[in-house]
C-alpha cells in the first residue's frame, strides 16, 4: 500500500512574510529618499501596522480577491506598503512603469483592468497624460510633497488614519495572483505576468541564499532598480523577509545622489542596470577621494551583459560588482554568478572570465540552450536560445493565448535571450535573438562586440547593431559616445577590437553619437538604432 | 474578473537538489569513516551516478512509488546514496534506528510496511535480533567491512554495478512521500512520520539560510547527529543542495574520534545532542593544545536545552555553539537561535541569555504557546505548551487516527515541550509538560535546574526530577554525576542553586551516581529516574 505524506498543507504565502517583519523585525528601519531629497524614516513595525491598515481600507473599498489595484510609484515606504498592503487584502499589486508612454500605460490598465490606482502626488501629471483613455474606480494619491491631495482623489494618509488597526490578512491558497508586471518589449503590445504568493515566497527564500544574492538581515539594502521594473529583482521581498534594513531613492537616481545615499546611510547591497553603474563608476573616479562607502559594498547587475571593464573598474575602489541574469517573465531571478569557494581560488583572470557570466540557475529553476539542432552541449562556445522551467517562471501570459514563439511544447519558456554555458554551468549571455548579426552566414554577437570596444580607455558606451549590407548580408555598426575630453577614431577602435576578434567579426562602420537612445529600463534601444542606421552607405561594397 | 497567476506549476521535488549537485557539485568531496576507521573519499560526481543507479535497480526489483525501503545504517556514503536515490525511484526511505530495542524495530518495520531493507553488513548482528519478527522481500547489505556478503542476501555494490547509468528519476506529485521517521517515544508505540519531497525541499530551503543553519559551498559539514535520527535535522540534504563538503563519521562517535576527523577535514559545522559536546569539551579540556580545529568552527546543538557552561566553555576555544529546537514531528527544524546585528551589539552576558535561548520560528513556521488559559503572553516569563504550524510540520501520525492529545481542532501540532517566548520573539525551551515538578501547586522547571546545576565546577551531568512529597505533592530530586576527581557535597550544591532560584525552588534531595540512564538519542531517561526514585524517603516529611 502507498504511504501518503503526513505534512500539513500550509500554504505559502506574502502575508507570513508580513507578519514576520512585525513580529520579528519591528524595530528595523525603512529610509526613503523623498522628491524634495529630505530623507524619511520609520521601522518595519510602521510598515506592518500601515500594509494591514491598507489592506483593510482596500477591503471596505470593497476590493475583492484577484482584483487588480495598480501602482505608479518610485521606489518609497508606501510603495512597499502597497507590496506587501494589496497582497493582504487578496488582491493583486500591479506595478505600472511610470517610463513608458502614456498610451502604453493606458494600454496596460485597460489590459490588466485595473480597479483602483495608487499614484505619487508627484506623478499626477504623468497620470493627467493618460488619464482620459482609461477608468479607475478609485484614486489614492500619496501625499509625498506634503501638499495637500487635490479635490476628486482619495488621501492614502488620510485613508489609512481610517483603518481600525483589527484586521487579520485574507487567506488565500498559495497559487492565488499576488502582483503583476507587464513586459516592456520593443515590439508588440506589452504581455502581463501574473506572480502567485507561492512563486514569490519560493522566488524570495532562494534570492536570499548566500550562494544566490545572500541577503541577511546585516544588510543595508539599496534598490536602484525600479520597483516597477521586474519587482525590483525581488529585492522588496528579501529585505521584508530576511529584516534587512532598506534605502529607498525615491525618484532621485542621478549618480551624485545614489552615492551620497550610499555613503550616508552605510549601503551594503544595491542593485540596478549596468547604465547606471557605468554613470557611478564615472563619479567615483572623476573624485575619487570624496566618497566613503562601506568596503565590499556589492553592487548587482542585471538587465544586460556589463563589461569585464566594469567589474575591475569598482575593484579599484573595492567595490564588488555581482551579475545575474532574468526578466519579467523569471520573477526576475534566472541565473545569479556566484563562484564557488574552488573558484575564488583561481587566478585573477580566471575569476573575472566567470564573474562577467551570468552564472548557474537559480536553484528551483532548470536552464537549457536550443540551437537549430535540437539542445546544445554545456561547453562554453555554442550557443542557443535560453529555455527556462520552474516555480516562479511564466507558462503563459495574462489573457492572452499561449503562443509557440513564447512556449514550448514541452512546457518550457522561450527567452528570446542567446548564449553559451560552460562546462561549470555557467551561463554567458551573448544576445537577444533579434539582436544576432548574420554576416556572410555566419553569427556575430553584438554584446561581445559592445564589451569588448568599451574596454577601450576612450569609450564610454558602444552599442553594435546589424545594418544590411550588399555582400555580406548583415555587418555590424558600432554606435559610439566617447568619454569627455577623450578621442579615439574609428580605425583606432576598429584595431583595439581586432585584438579580441577575428577580422571578419570587427566592425568595420563606427558613428560617433552623444547619447544612445535606450529603452524605458535603461537598455539600449536598438530598435530605433537599426531603424537610425538601416541605409548605411557601404564604401566599396 | 479574478486575475489568475500565470506562473508554471512546477513540483517541488528532491531529484531537483540531486541532479543539481551532479551537475554543479560534481568535484565536492564526500568522506566517510569506515568501520576499520580507514576513510572513504568520492565525489558528488560518484554520489549523483550512484545514487541514480540505486533507484534504477530499485524500480527494476519492482519498487513501486510509495513502498517503503528501510535503512539501517550509520552515517557514511552508501545511506547519503539511500536519501537520494530511493526517493528518485519514487519510494519512501524510512531509516530504522538502530538505538531502539529489537522488538521496537520489528514493531516499526511491520507497522510501515517495509518491502526492502538496506542495511550495513557490521550491522547484520543486529538484523538477526529481530528478523524473525519481521519479513522483508529483499535485504541489500552494504560491504562497509569489504567481506563477502553473506548468502541470502542482495550485495549493494554488486546490484549498483548493473544499473544502465541511463535512468532519469520517477517523477512524482510534490506532496508524495520521499522519508519516513518514527518518533522514539518513550512512552507508549513509536508513531510514524511520513516526509513529502515539498516538505524536504522547502525544509531544506529555509535551513540554508544565514539566519537559520547558514550552510553554503565553503563549508564541512559533519553530521555527528545519526541519519536515523530526525533526518540528522537535514544536514544531509542541506550539503547536497548546497554543495558543501560532507564528512561522514560512522559508527565513531566517540569524542577523539569525532576531534580527530574534525581536525583532519577542516570541519566547519557540525551538529549534535548536548552529551555529545559535554564529552568533546571535557577532552579539549583535558588536553587544550592537543587539537587543532578550524577556528569558529560552528556546533549546533539539538535535542534538548543545553546549559550556558556548554556555550561559555566552547567560546574558550574559539567554537561556536549554536542552539535550535525541534523534533521528528517538525522534519525537525521548529525553532533556530540565530542573533540579529543588533542583538550582537549586545553586552556579552545578554548574548548568552540570548544564544542559551531556542530561538526564533523557522521562516515558513508559525509558534504558539498554550497555557492554562489559552494563549500565552510573550513576555519572558510566561510559560505555556510550546504548539507549531508550518509545511514541514506533521498533522497527523502514519495509519493512525488524529487524536486531540497529538493535534489540536485548529490544526496546531502539539509538541508536549513547554517552553516560554521573549519580546524578541525567542523561544526558552523549559521542559516536557511530563516533566514538570509541580511543587505546592507551583511548576518548577526541571531543565532549568539541571542547566543551573551543571554550572557548578565539580558537576559533570545533573538531571531533576519529580518524586512524590507527602507535604508538597512533588518535589524535585537531583541525580548527580560529578567529574572525575572532583567532589562536593549536596549541601554545597544546593547552596550553588539557591544562588539563582528560590528557596523553595531548589533540590532538598540530590544522588550522586556514575551514570544517568539515557534514552537511545541520548536524553535523559527521566521515567526510568522516576521510577527508580519514586519512594524516595524525605527526611522530617
């Protein structure tokens, strides 16, 4: 006869992680960066009372489980409230991306269908620009300035003083909706993914293991990414759950105010897209004296490839650089670069050729390359499209039918992402497919290109692109902004490559630019660039 | 319209943490002391291969999903092979222990069914105690010795060597059952509790974590608790999962074997019942530069409460004792002592009273007390019977119906502990609500006296009992070991007490004897001590 498990079936779910902060965790501070740069500051025991006051005045609202209450907020201690305040009240928390155009956002509510928004007083006229085309029930502006809620809105202080402080989380089963992102892709309509309590708990006990991003509750964490950006990487979650103290910058995300917030409030942990870091990196050494930061702060990459430049660049400073690969789509956790105590003993460049990876699955998570022939061996030189599978990744997308050249038949999902994994399992991102050039048949990966001329001491940032071209079909172009005051021609960029690549892979056609157009996350736009440079005139071709 | 989460519905499964570790742990190392005391060494490369292999010949021996396939084993390679690979066949590993009295293991193995047994040859002796009471359809015998398997039995490396190598592990529903333990009760049957690979993974999760067990890639782990024992509290899945380095001790579990294996593989975590370190502290005393262990070296001591001394002691030597608190029922971790940053910045004599402490409630597991009067405060003070919720927390026992004295009509677990829980939300573990001294119609505390008592410098062990009064109804009895060489009378004793507790508190009666009897995981066996003192005469009663 078959034993049966013994276990309870307790269901998984945000609200432990709530009751956790306040129960064990109350006296840990929350400081966020507010729009006149005035810092404010209060606990988790704060943050408990007001999520629960929330979600009790979202109930009387009459907010039903699964309904979908939206966000457009910085990152702030009412946008946490609203993390872990909407899941309580059993509805679903749907960060809108306050970087997208206002016909997207509008897209984007009528979509999800959207109930109630809770919106910065500071990004009303972000709303004014959209607000016509869509209808909310109910809007809760949030108070930042100061300033009094103008007339036809709700005042979330005013709404939570109303809450009677009584108020017991609504149960609800581990697999019910707690929060909701929209993909920003550059084609298309964006695509909803629905997170579950279950996806996210298990998303964020395994975000918080020392061989994943290893966060405890010694921590001081400093989101950059936006918390309307891929759930802020999860890193909201973590810090609730582990009692980790948290920095939030509000809108304030220059690099002068990040470091003083760095600096200011003894940051250990932050994260955010290689831009940004790029931006930093340049502060920091343009003075380098003038900044005290707390030794081996690490600084999380995510979003795209950074170059190895970029890793060795904060060494300098005895800053470490961490990577780590997901999306929307992956909660965002996929793949996080964490070498193992055999390899902290390797030389220095072998160490700094795995860091640069994106590293090994996440654990929960299963990873395979798919190139034209069917799975592709774990070598570190062929690549193929990355396929995902596991608890916190999507199997479709919010009401929409679930397409072949997302999913495949054997339930895993399509990245649209390419690269290699190494015999370690560790996995080098090289392109999105679309981003591939094809030239004279063969494939040239454009982020190799990219980091490899941004090695180059005159090259701030590089963007290689495919332009069509008479012979070869496709051949790279090189978009280049040059570091101020420094100079470099084309043929001196074009022989620093050289050096990495076989001939045939080096660009042969550069333009220099002042600014890179880039996407509302901060990635390059290379949709507009191929567009920008689709009639390149080839000389000799 | 109610959103509904698009996540995938991916199992939860321990082949999951077995196909990791070949595939990204393969060279960690995995060292085992043999019966002759020779060490066996492989990898986690051998482990993944073997351990696929014994499901493969399971499955091939007609195994089906949810027989059970019992162990009686010491610690050591071959029962790491049977955690893994019984579960990938898709069966139940129910570990025997081999502590119990034979007619308890033939009562356990025919109440859960057994189908094989796998049992290590030096353990045969003890099979022929109670294999007539018992019938298994196979016996496989590991040869620790490297003897001939006798007739009649299955050879575990001779069937290993005819698996295929081509076998991909029995996919099972997440709730399925993968372990099985009974509980080693002293009074009344042993109760079976049935494990499910969701239960083992989300244990295994949480126990990785820096505020829980903290176990990562750089670690040694040695797991001094058995493998039939609570799962030696998950190690064994936990260095899997992790990859740490796994040092298995045998069937030495003697206090210069254990510091010997400790200073040869660098070991840097360990775990174990208090009488074990009691015995590791008196051999370093007896010797201190004798031993070179790896400085920090973490000691997680389980099973009961373990006095301040045992933690003041280790600190001497640079060995860190740490404290947690569970049982069989709760696959064990209930509670784990972990100090927050802030309680570290504490005064050092506030720390201890913290790190003596059981600690918090595992993330994923809720704790109550329950007192006289239904739910009791958590001020320090208040005592109450300690009651626990949680995914890896047993709600009911192996074919038998659910009784109130086991589980209370709201789904809590009760643990029969008693305990009382802080401000900070730690827990004190006081006693078994059966061996409570009720004195004049007040409790005293039995743990608490004997962790008191063993303070005392001539006192090596000391356990406290109740034995009936003819004025008082109980009154607590001391039973004394004191340390070698050492004497000191009950007068000095009870006056060392009295400088803690209250008068009436204190033991008035005390024996001094060689030996406290011990149950098979090393307790004190308090109903043989009231049994052998329950006429004790009370002088002027």
């Amino acid at each position: 006869m078959t034993a049966v498990s013994t276990m309870m079936r307790a269901a998984l779910s945000l609200n432990h992680f709530l009751d956790r902060a306040g129960r064990y965790h109350a006296d840990v501070e929350i400081v966020s960066r507010m729009p006149d740069k005035s810092l404010h500051r209060h606990t988790f025991r704060d943050f408990h009372r007001r999520a629960l006051a929330l979600a009790e005045v979202l109930v009387a609202a009459g907010v039903q489980p699964g309904d979908r209450v939206a966000t457009l907020s910085w990152n702030h201690y009412a946008h946490l409230e609203c993390y872990f305040g909407i899941p309580a009240a059993g509805a679903v928390m749907h960060n809108l991306n306050l970087r997208l155009f206002p016909h997207d956002l509008a897209f984007i509510v009528n979509h999800a269908k959207d109930h109630i928004l809770i919106v910065d007083d500071v990004l009303l006229p972000l709303l004014a620009q959209f607000s016509k085309d869509v209808k909310f029930e109910r809007i809760i502006v949030v108070p930042l300035t100061g300033k009094p809620v103008p007339a036809g809105y709700d005042d979330y202080e005013e709404l939570l003083r109303k809450a009677s402080g009584r108020f017991e989380p609504v149960a609800v089963d581990e697999h019910a909706p707690c929060g909701m992102c929209y993909t920003s892709g550059t084609t298309g309509h964006p695509k909803g993914v629905v997170y579950s309590h279950r996806s996210t708990v298990l998303h964020t006990l395994v975000a918080a293991l020392p061989g994943a991003l290893g966060v405890s509750d010694t921590d001081t964490v400093l989101p950059v990414v936006p918390m309307f950006h891929a759930n802020a990487w999860g890193l909201p979650y973590l810090a609730v759950f582990v009692g980790a103290r948290l920095v939030m910058p509000g809108p304030h995300l220059d690099a002068e105010s990040l470091l003083d917030l760095f600096q200011r409030e003894r940051v250990t942990i932050t994260g955010g897209v290689p831009t940004i870091w790029l931006s930093i990196l340049q502060a920091l050494r343009s003075a380098p004296s003038r900044w005290d930061l707390v030794p081996g702060m690490r600084m999380l990459v995510g979003g795209s490839a950074a170059p190895e430049s970029l890793f060795r660049g904060f060494d300098e400073f005895g800053l470490e650089v961490g990577t780590a690969w997901g999306m929307t789509e992956t909660s965002p956790l996929g793949t996080v670069s964490a070498l193992t105590a055999a390899m902290r003993a390797l030389p220095e460049d072998q160490q700094y050729a795995l860091r640069v990876k994106q590293g090994r699955a996440a654990p929960l998570v299963e990873i395979r390359l798919i190139g034209e022939q069917g799975e592709v061996a774990w070598d570190g030189q062929s690549a193929g499209e990355i396929q995902v599978r596991g608890p916190w990744i999507t199997g479709s997308y919010h009401e929409m039918p679930v397409r072949e050249s997302s999913f495949t038949a054997d339930g895993w999902l399509r990245t649209g992402d390419v690269g290699c994994i190494d015999e370690h399992g560790f996995l080098r991102l090289t392109d999105r497919t679309k981003d591939l050039i094809k030239s004279g048949g063969e494939w040239i990966s454009s982020v190799d290109l990219e980091n490899a001329i941004m090695g180059h001491p005159a090259v701030l940032e590089a963007a290689v692109i495919a332009v069509p071209h008479p012979r070869w079909a496709e051949r790279p172009l090189a978009v280049i902004v040059l570091r101020p005051g420094m100079s470099a021609t084309a043929e001196e960029i074009q022989q620093y490559g050289s050096r990495t690549f076989a001939k045939w892979q080096v660009p042969d056609a550069y333009e220099f630019v002042a600014e890179i157009p880039r996407t509302s996350t901060g990635k390059f736009l290379k949709t507009k660039l191929r567009d920008m440079y689709k009639d390149w005139a080839w000389q000799g071709a």
